[in-house]
C-alpha cells in the first residue's frame, strides 16, 4: 500500500490542513486512506525550524509523495530534502519566485501543486479594507518575521501604498504571545485598520489573534473565510475547500503514475469575500452596500 507522506507547518486546526476536501480530491482519483493508501503525518506547530527534521523523517520513510502545505517553509523543506520523492505543494506565494519548480505550466523536476495568492489578491484585500474604513490614516500589515516570504519591511508595501493611498506600516509577531504587543503598538503609529498576511502561525492561533483585534477595536482583514466565521471583521481569499480538492487529485494522479514535472502549477479560480455584520456593529463601522453587494457571504 502506498504512503502519502504530509509536511505542514502549521496544526491539525489549520487553514490550510488537509481536511475533507483533499480526502474527496484524494477518493476522485481512486484512492481512499486505509484501504488503498496511507498518510503520514508530519506537523510542525508552527515551529518552522521542525520542518527540515520532518522532511528527512518522510524521505527516510519512502513516501510515495509528499504533500507539502500552509506556509512556503514546508514546500521550500520538502524541496531540500528530495529531488526524487514527487511533492505536491498548497502554498501562498509564487513558486516560480521562490524558486521551487521552473515554470507554472511546466515545473520540471519533482514538485507542483496549488498556489492560492498573489499580489492581486493583496491589492485587492487592501481596497476593499480601504473602503471599509475611509478614514483609515494608515493601515498595518501583520507579518511573520520567521517567515521568510514576510522579509521586507515597509518598503515592500509602499507599491500598495500608492495605489491606496494612505501609509502602509509593518507590525510582527512570531509566536501567539506577541499579538498583544504587536497589535497594541499600531496606536502609536496612528493605525487604524491592518491587513494579515498569510500565515501558519495566525492560521493556527486565529482565535487568539481575533480575541487581541477584539480588544484593541482593531478592524482587519483576513485571508480565510474560516477567520470571519469565527468572529473576524471581513475576509477576502482564494477558496481553500476547492484548492485542497485540487491538492488530492493532483495526488492521486501522481500515485497512478504522472510526473510533478508534467502537470502545471493550479491558480485559484474561486474567491471568497466574507463579512461579518456583528463584528462590524461592535467595531461602530457601517459596511457599505457596494461590499454588500460583493460579499459571498454575510454573517449577521
């Protein structure tokens, strides 16, 4: 029986988890764990530093494939691990960019997979967050020092900034115990609404992070349609029910015989916009008609 082994970098209450969805994209191409296939798990909590360890356990292991997901550390660890072992990947940023395969119809090598952000996603998160709060005289982007896709600083906003038109600052926090304080300071830097950046850790502590912004009035915009249903203010992403579908096809078809470098890198083709009238009501924010109009879902 052949063994799918599964890097993530974050937990099993992770966005980005393999839940139901991968197991029915898994079930689409003939295969069903426990009677046809076995996983493995390997999950880092986001601890980022466990992952290389992770990777040369599944390697060691002589996994079929290797389902690389949440935070591009995961791929990027799988990656230097093997050159042989097929990985399939569920990541945030470009991996042409970063690296990983050569092209996205066309990746050669050994990996492909889902990619399910983009600058134009971010431009479009922070529009809309513009338009939700007007009077915004700057917004923050929450970021993940640990993560090396965040590097960059304020500079790497300012593009946004412009098309905006209001200041962008960075805040970070690389564990759960610096949301207080990461939050707490953007007061000082006149922030009034902040923009979090996919990533493991605010995947895995959403609850936490959302109980902080809670606290500190603190409109934000989130990736995950799962954050807003749990009490964020708004989300705007890619769709990660369909991508984990997408993530288990790819598997299987690599269990029946294709090759990573034969199958092109997938791009997000359903997006959700989610807006959550009871937060917006505590925060005394009036969501506009034309966002209304836009959402996918509202929750009152």
């Amino acid at each position: 029986m052949p063994v799918i082994g599964v890097l993530e970098s974050g937990s099993a209450t992770s966005t980005t988890s393999l839940s139901a969805e991968f197991h029915a994209g898994l079930k689409e191409s003939g295969f069903v764990e426990g009677r046809n296939v076995t996983i493995e798990y390997r999950r880092a909590e986001a601890q980022y530093d466990r992952l290389p360890a992770f990777a040369a356990e599944l390697v060691g292991r002589r996994v079929a494939v290797i389902v690389a997901s949440g935070a591009t550390v995961s791929p990027l660890a799988a990656q230097a691990a093997t050159k042989i072992i097929p990985i399939v990947f569920l990541m945030g940023t470009d991996p042409v960019q970063t690296g990983l395969v050569a092209s996205l119809s066309r990746p050669g090598g050994n990996m492909t997979g889902v990619t399910v952000f983009g600058s134009e996603i971010l431009s479009k998160q922070l529009e809309i967050l513009r338009e939700l709060v007007p009077k915004a005289r700057a917004i923050a982007m929450l970021v993940n020092p640990n993560n090396p896709t965040h590097l960059g600083g304020k500079a790497r906003w300012q593009i946004f900034a412009d098309a905006i038109g209001v200041p962008i600052e960075s805040v970070s926090a690389s564990t759960e115990s610096e949301f207080e304080s990461a939050i707490a300071s953007l007061a000082e830097k006149q922030v009034e609404a902040i923009n979090v950046v996919p990533d493991t850790l605010f995947g895995s502590y959403r609850d936490s992070l959302i109980a902080v912004l809670a606290r500190h009035a603190m409109p934000a915009m989130f990736p995950f349609r799962e954050a807003t249903v749990a009490g964020a203010l708004i989300s705007y992403g890619s769709n990660y029910a369909s991508a984990l579908r997408l993530v288990g096809i790819y598997v299987g078809r690599i269990l029946k015989g294709e090759k990573p470098a034969d199958l092109p890198v997938l791009l997000p083709t359903k997006f959700d916009l989610v807006i959550n009238l009871k937060t917006a009501k505590a925060l005394g924010l009036t969501v506009p008609i034309t966002l209304l109009a836009q959402a996918t879902e509202v929750i009152e």
